[in-house]
C-alpha cells in the first residue's frame, strides 16, 4: 500500500506507475468532485484527459483515512503548499514514514530544498527521505511512454527500494544517484531556463538562440549546484541535462509554455490566471535569484529573468542585457565549476 499526496497529473501518473507494478495505491486530493470521478469513473480528466485509471488507485480526501497504515507516501503537491500539508500530515501520522518527494523547486526566502523542508517539518515521524526526478512528463508517462529516471537519498538503501517500488520494465526505469543536493537543485533549476527558453520561442527567435539558453542555463544550474556541495557530474544527467531538454523542447511543460506567453507579450499575472496549473519556474526564480546574490554566484539568466518576472523588464530588452554581456571563456568557465 502506496499512498500519493496530490491528484494532480504528476501525483495521477506515478500512481498509475505503482498499480501497474502490482501495489494498492491511495490518491490524496481535497476536492471531493475531483476524488468521486477518481473512483467511479476511474478517469481524472482535468490533469489527464482521455486516461483510464486502474481500478487500484482509489480517491480519498480525508486525509487520516489514506495515511492510515501505510509506510511509504509520496509527495506531489506544488512547492508552496508542502509546509502546509505536512503539517496536516503530522497531525494524522500514527506511525513512522519514508516520503518520496516528487515536486521540483526551492523555497524563497529560506533557500531550502524540498528535502529540508520535509525535514524541517517532519523529523519526529520520518523514517527516510528519497527525492525522484528526471525528464518526465505527466501526460507521456500516464501513456506508458518510455521514461527514465534518479531517485536519491541520504540513504542510499532508502533509495533502492524506492527505485525497486517505482522501475518497470515495460516503460518506467529508475536509476540510482548518491548526490542528493544535484538532484533537487537541478530538478528545480530547469524550470528556470524553460521559462527563458519559452520566452525566446514566443519573440519568435529559433534554434540558436534556445541552444545558446539552454547550454548557458546547464553551466549556471552547475555553478550554483556545486557552490551549494553538489557534484557537477550529476548536471550531465537525468536530473540536469536530461530535465533540461525536455521541460525547454515540449509543449507539454508548464514552464515552457508560460515563458512563450510572455515572450509574445501577455502580463505575467494573465499568464499565470490562464495556465490552470502552478508554473514552479516562477517562485523557483525568486528564490534562486535570492540564493545567487547570497553566495556571490554568477547567474545571469537567472537575473534577467527574475528582472522580467519581479521587476516588470521588457523581455527583449532582457534578452539584449544577455547578449551585450563582456566578453568570458567556454572552457575556463566550465573549468571553475569543476574545482
């Protein structure tokens, strides 16, 4: 028994991942509407439209009722509101839990990843931390699409059941990966480029430029990765390049899809009004913006955008800052972030 906190489309298609490989799974989320469609129509059509769902997945809204017992839960509510549910969560527990930590970002103002959060927030009850991530669409893997990703833990035994309870063989792999703070960092790095590079798509710039964004954007998501204690090696991977393509290449991502609205012009609170899901990318630049700034790393995407985002810039006038910069060195830049 597995239980998902978060009916969204991610929450939805990981539980859809573990019924496929033989678990009962409860699928969390408040409104009732939503949970009822859940169990009588096995269908969740507002996050995942045209998808049957296995008749293991069963809907609840108390949230006592689907922690009751279970030893693994998985963690896919938006960043900004997991303090909030783990605190309903503290209050329900009657035992010990791992939490598999599946949401991407990190938490402005205090600079800490999801994992510290969870932490913070649950050490009396919690028996392991295990963050998952990688290139992943909700709506491919719901389609049994093949799909890869890491999963990583302080300890790594931890890790390697998570990977055991998640790997499918058909169309779901999970590798393992020892460096906790790359995982998380470049999970939520990415969707920083994936609003810059939806905001290049939408000023109707082509290839290069998106090419140039992303190859820039994986050095700064290094550079600050490996000021915080991550090994840069991890970048090269699923959780950094491999993330990095798919949320800046498809019309899938949220991130790529807000940032295209604002390149082609619409105001940041419209984009967000009409997107009808949480766009990370943007409380993610916030905070990364502010933890550059605290450890003196050099992130000028990152800036640029958070100019756009917070400081009402024009997104062309960003994009010119970008290429007007001084002149620097590939090699040497890519050398400072190995040391």
């Amino acid at each position: 028994m597995v239980t998902v906190l978060g009916a969204g489309s991610w929450g939805t298609a990981l539980a859809i991942v573990l019924a496929d490989n033989g678990h009962h799974v409860r699928l969390w989320g408040q409104r009732q509407e939503q949970i009822d469609e859940i169990n009588e129509k096995h269908t969740n059509e507002k996050y995942l439209p045209n998808i049957h769902l296995p008749e293991a997945i069963v809907g609840y809204t108390d949230l006592a009722q689907a922690l009751e017992g279970v030893e693994t839960v998985v963690l896919a509510v938006p960043t900004k509101a997991i303090r909030e549910v783990l605190q309903r969560v503290r209050t329900c527990l009657k035992q010990p839990i791992t939490i598999v930590s599946v949401s991407k970002g990190i938490e402005p103002d205090t600079h800490k990843r999801i994992s510290e959060i969870i932490e913070e927030e649950m050490a009396e009850q919690l028996k392991d931390i295990v963050v998952l991530s990688g290139p992943s669409h909700a709506e491919e893997v719901s389609l049994r699409h093949p799909t890869t990703v890491t999963v990583s833990s302080k300890n790594m035994e931890a890790a390697e059941r998570i990977q055991d309870l998640f790997m499918n063989h058909q169309y779901f792999r999970v590798y393992t990966n020892p460096d906790l703070i790359g995982v998380e960092i470049g999970g939520a790095l990415k969707n920083i480029i994936a609003l810059a590079a939806g905001i290049t798509d939408g000023l109707g710039y082509g290839d290069n430029a998106k090419a140039a964004l992303m190859t820039r954007g994986l050095a700064e998501m290094a550079r600050l990765g490996s000021r915080l204690g991550a090994n840069p090696l991890t970048f090269a991977g699923l959780t950094g390049i491999g993330d990095l393509i798919v949320t800046c290449t498809s019309v899938h991502s949220r991130n790529w899809r807000a940032g295209n609205l604002l390149g082609k012009g619409y105001a940041l609170d419209d984009v967000l009004a009409n997107m009808g899901m949480v766009v990370e990318g943007v409380r993610t630049t916030k905070a990364a913006y502010q933890l550059a700034k605290k450890m003196n790393v050099d992130m000028p995407i990152t800036n640029a955008l958070y100019d756009v985002l917070f400081n009402g810039k024009d997104v062309k006038s960003a994009v010119d800052s970008l290429m007007a910069r001084g002149k620097t060195s590939e090699l040497e830049d890519l050398a400072n972030i190995s040391l």
